[in-house]
C-alpha cells in the first residue's frame, strides 16, 4: 500500500528508548530505502520477520481527545435533525419538543414533513463533507492546519449557542424557532468543515519516523517496526475516540424524549467547551506546520502535461504519469519548464490512485447509514417501548467501540504473528462487502415493518391508526447498524492513511478532504433522492444500494488488489523543506529530506529552512 509514518518513539512495544537519543528521525522517500540507515531491514527480513506497531507519542492522545469533543458536539446535534424539523410538537408535551411519558410518540418541533427533513439533513451533512475542499486548500496554502482548526472551533461554537436558542418554549410555541435553528445548523456546518481536513492530517504530522526498522525485544526476538502497523494503531484510536464522541448522542437522543430539546442542545454546547482549551494547552506541544504554498497548481500542470503528450486514450495505461517527469522531458528533446522532480510525478500518481479508491466510499456510506434520512423513517415505524427512535443508530458507534480494540490488539496483531498480510485492499474490501450485508438487513426489515404496520405501505407518514406503529421491535435495526459500524473500521482507517501518504506534502489536507467529500457525494445523492426517500418507496431505498453495494465490492477488489503487494513505501518527496515548530523533538532538513524544490509560488524567494512541509 503506501502509507507513510511510523511514530517518533524509535521503539516497540517493549522496549524504551529516548527519542531524544541519538540523530533525529528521518522522513524517506522511496529512494531511501535503497540507501543506508541504522536499523535498515535486509530484503530476507522483510519477508519473514514478524511486524509490530511503534508507540505513540503522548501528544497524538490529547489531538484524538480534541477529535471526540469536536465529534461528540456535532454527533450530539447530527441525529436530531430529523424528528425536530420532520415532526410537530408532540400533542400532550410539556412545550419543549418531548412527548407525553407512556406514549409511541416521537419528539418534534417544526413539523415540516419527511421531505423537508430529509433535505435538510442530507445538505447539513453535505455541506460538512464538501466544503472541506475550499478549507483543505486554504490550510495547505495560507493558514496552517492549526491555525484553521481553531477558526473551525469558533465557529461552531457561535452555532451551538444558537442551537441552543431554538430549544427556547416560547420559540417553539409562537413557530419562530426555524430562523436560528437553521442557521445554527449551517453555521455548524461550516465550523465543521474547516475543523475536519485537518485534525487528522496534524495527529499524523506527529509522527516523524516513516521508515521500516529492525529492533529487538527484550524477548530477544528480532521484528520489524513497521510504519503500516503503526498507522493502523494511531489511526483506529483515533476512529475510536470519533465514535466514543459519536456516541453521546444517547445522551441527547434520551434528552429529546424525555425532557426536551433545550437540554438535547445544551449537552453539545457543554461537551464542546473544553475544546478551546484544549487547543491551549496544545499549543506549544506540538509539531506544527505551517503552510507552504499548495501544491495543486502543480498538479494540474503535470496532468496538462500527461495530457498533451499522451492524450485521454493514454489515461490508465502504464507510462501516462511518465511523460510529466522532467527526466522522460529532457530525453524526448522538449522545451517545456516544470517546478518539480520525477518523485513529484510519482506522487501525483498515487494521489489520483488513492482519489480512484475513494470513489467507491458512497456506497459504502449508503448501507452503511441507509439512503439519506431512509433509516430514521424505518425507526418511526417500529415499537419503541420508550426507546428514543433516533437513538438505536448509536448501535453504529458502539459497534465500532467494541471492534477497535479487537482489531488493534486481537486481530491485526494476531494476523502479524502469523506474517499475513492483510492489506488496506483487502480490508476495504471486507468493509465494503459488510456494509452490503447491512443494508440487505435495512430492507428486509423495512420489508416487514410494512407488512405489519396498521398503515402498511405509509407506516413512516405519521401513523395515527392504532399505536401507528408495526408491533417489531425497534432492537432489530441494531444489527444492520452494528454491521455498519464495524464496516467502518475496514473502510475509513485504511482510508486516513492512504490520504495522508499518497499526497505531495503540500496537500496533504486537499487530499483529506477528498477522501471526506466522498461522504458528501453520498450525501448528495441521498439529497437528490429526497423526493423518493418517503413511504411507499423505502424498502427499495435500502435494497436498490445493497445491491450495488455487492457489485461494486467485486469490482473495487479486481481493480485496486495490486496495491497489497507493494512494500510500504512512503510518499514524501523528499525534495520539500521542513520546518516545525513547537516542540524540541522535531525533524528538520538532512541528507534524507533535502530538498530543491520550492513550494509555489510564495517560495521561490524563501530561503533554506523557510518553505515548510504542510
């Protein structure tokens, strides 16, 4: 595959040494592991030496912690927009959304029909995961991944407060609660975006050795320390702590029900204040970046290079990418002037490789959560028994909760004693096939809650008839949920890594990004959908993908498999300056990471030590 860090800590599991000790950590490019370094691997204990992970550094827990409490505040508000914009105010309630106790009625406010919650739900989302390519951009190239990530967390703070507001009886009352509930919802939306393209770029801006190296155990076996294994660590903790913040929406979904909506969104507030202290106390903590100049301009030139001397027919055949090298220029005679070095090229390779991966995620997403709001209508038409509806869809984080340390203690290592090598193909792969299964799941339980329900094919349109709802329980969609959810951790953390080590430096949030706005194309198709995403049409809304799902897993398989058998190899050219700031223990510019090229345009007049890696 081509992932690309292994953490500072220039030790195993075991054993301890100082990172402080000896010559700093290296970033390599593909060239260097032709070269010599201390602890280099022979091609014999490549292939039989056991893999382990490296240990993390202290800071990347504290960036995770920043991650679940920007999660757990957007997570705590994303699963209520449904049923407050969707249903009325329950007849009978207290006045502030919550229903009558003893009742299988839902919570609500607006009461604008599914339709409009569907709407708004999925350009909430979509807005979230696609505006991330104007703030993954501007992070590489103006402000810093830092720097942005605060900007994101005022932002979305201003939002809560006005969420907040919308809980208010007296809005709710006189119908005038729509103004600042929409705007908070899209103004959280925003704060979202430019927080999201770069927490996890700067959790693995923390970890500076990315090269494979012999160690031994105190056991005095001799292993490999592996930067695969270790990116698979630091990134299924961070999808951990993701869904361990997910999961607060319980907390919020119970509010709803029982209480009422100021208190379903004054938790979000409360569980996003710590967020800019946090950000304080990191400060001064960690290995920072600052922006460099993006590098897609370039990007763009060596594909109207590729272009021109190739044309489309040339595209996916071997030798396309070559024709932008500067060497494959200067042999064929030609005049034309490039900003980059072959290893360049290659980058940009792998960078639209990984975006083809990544073009397979929204089917993934689809059965993973249902076609738009398809899943939370299905829940209205199940028994509740004082369940919250929008509750169970937190089966999904708890799935994951459960299964990462599984995997990141169980399995993966297990797999590693073994010497198999369970690639990020193979892994997506099974993601992709088990997300299918749980969407078959969603429809054959929609099948039936239509079947049983007193108003049959329209069981999900405010069923008065009866209790207005099938006499199935709601516990059943835990499993498509939980299928879900485990889904995740063999799609989206192979994903974090293949994004981050497959861009040129300078784009490492663009590429981000990218992999996040595949979630938005998710998110627009269910938008797109809307007016299908209602009764008498959703046991097909859930079928229709898991179908597409299972066809589309066999031919991601066939096309990407390739990529398992490649050796880790890191792509960081290693023509990029460095330049960190904030902690002691960082990388800076040496014979493995020197570097001629310039990030453009705003380096070209820079001096050694100034064009920085972003």
């Amino acid at each position: 595959m081509g992932m690309s860090y292994i953490l500072p800590d220039e030790h195993d599991e075991k054993s301890a040494k100082s990172p402080l000790d000896g010559p700093p950590p290296a970033y390599a490019a593909h060239s260097v592991l032709e070269e010599d370094y201390e602890g280099k691997p022979t091609e014999e204990e490549l292939k039989t030496l056991r893999r382990i992970p490296g240990k993390l550094p202290v800071v990347a827990y504290f960036v995770c912690v920043v991650e679940f409490c920007e999660r757990a505040s957007y997570y705590g508000v994303q699963p209520l927009i449904s049923n407050y914009v969707n249903r009325p105010l329950p007849p009978g309630g207290d006045g502030w959304g919550a229903p009558p106790r003893g009742t299988q009625l839902t919570g609500g406010a607006l009461g604008m029909g599914t339709v409009t919650a569907n709407a708004v739900t999925q350009s909430f989302s979509m807005l979230a995961y696609a505006l991330p390519l104007l703030f993954g951009w501007l992070s590489d190239a103006k402000t810093g991944r830092f720097s942005l990530i605060c900007w994101g967390v005022g932002v979305f703070g201003v939002a809560h407060v006005l969420m907040v507001a919308a809980g208010s009886r007296d809005l709710l009352a006189a119908g005038t609660a729509k103004v600042p509930y929409f705007l908070s919802v899209y103004i959280l939306a925003i704060g979202s975006a430019m927080f999201k393209p770069n927490v996890s770029p700067l959790l693995l801006d923390q970890v500076t050795t990315t090269v494979p190296k012999t160690v031994t155990l105190d056991s005095g076996e001799k292993v490999i320390q592996d930067p695969e294994s270790t990116t698979e660590r630091v990134m299924l903790w961070f999808y951990l702590l993701i869904n361990v913040g997910g999961f607060m929406g319980v907390a919020t979904s119970y509010s709803e029900k029982y209480v009422g909506w100021w208190l379903a969104f004054l938790i979000p507030l409360l569980l996003y204040l710590p967020l800019p202290f946090l950000l304080w106390f990191l400060y001064k903590r960690l290995i920072l970046y600052p922006p460099g100049g993006s590098d897609l301009g370039n990007v763009f030139k060596v594909l109207g290079i590729c272009f021109r001397r190739g044309g489309i027919r040339r595209i996916g055949r071997h030798g396309f990418w070559d024709l932008a090298k500067p060497s494959n220029i200067a042999a064929a005679g030609l005049n034309i002037k490039t900003q980059w070095n072959d290893e360049f090229v290659e980058d940009v390779r792998r960078t639209f490789q990984a975006t083809g991966i990544f073009c397979f995620f929204p089917i993934q997403y689809i059965n993973d959560n249902g076609l738009g709001a398809a899943a939370s209508f299905l829940s209205t038409m199940l028994t509740t028994n004082g369940v919250p509806n929008d509750v169970i869809n937190n089966f999904n984080a708890l799935s994951i909760i459960v299964m990462a340390p599984i995997l990141n203690y169980g399995l993966y290592p297990l797999l590693r004693k073994m010497n198999i090598h369970y690639g990020p193909v193979a892994r997506i792969t099974t993601g992709l096939a088990m997300s299918s299964l749980g969407g078959a799941g969603y429809a054959i339980l929609n099948y039936y809650a239509y079947q049983q329900s007193p108003c049959g094919n329209y069981g999900s349109s405010d069923c008065q008839i009866g209790d207005g709802v099938a006499p199935i329980s709601i516990w059943w969609m835990a499993i498509p949920f939980a299928v879900g959810g485990i889904s995740e951790l063999f799609v989206n953390v192979p994903a974090f890594g293949i994004a981050y080590s497959r861009a040129p430096v300078n784009m490492r949030s663009v590429v981000s990004a990218i992999n996040l706005f595949n979630t938005a194309v998710a998110y627009a198709i269910g938008l797109a959908c809307s007016s299908v995403i209602t009764d008498p049409y959703l046991t097909w809304d859930f079928g229709g993908p898991a179908i597409a799902g299972g066809v589309l897993t066999i031919i991601f398989y066939f096309t990407f498999r390739h990529i398992d058998k490649e050796e880790f190899a890191l792509s960081q050219n290693k023509d990029y300056h460095l330049q960190m700031e904030g902690t002691v223990n960082v990388v800076g510019e040496n014979e493995l990471n020197h570097t001629s090229n310039r990030a453009a345009p705003i380096s070209q007049n820079e001096e050694m030590m100034i064009s920085q890696k972003q």
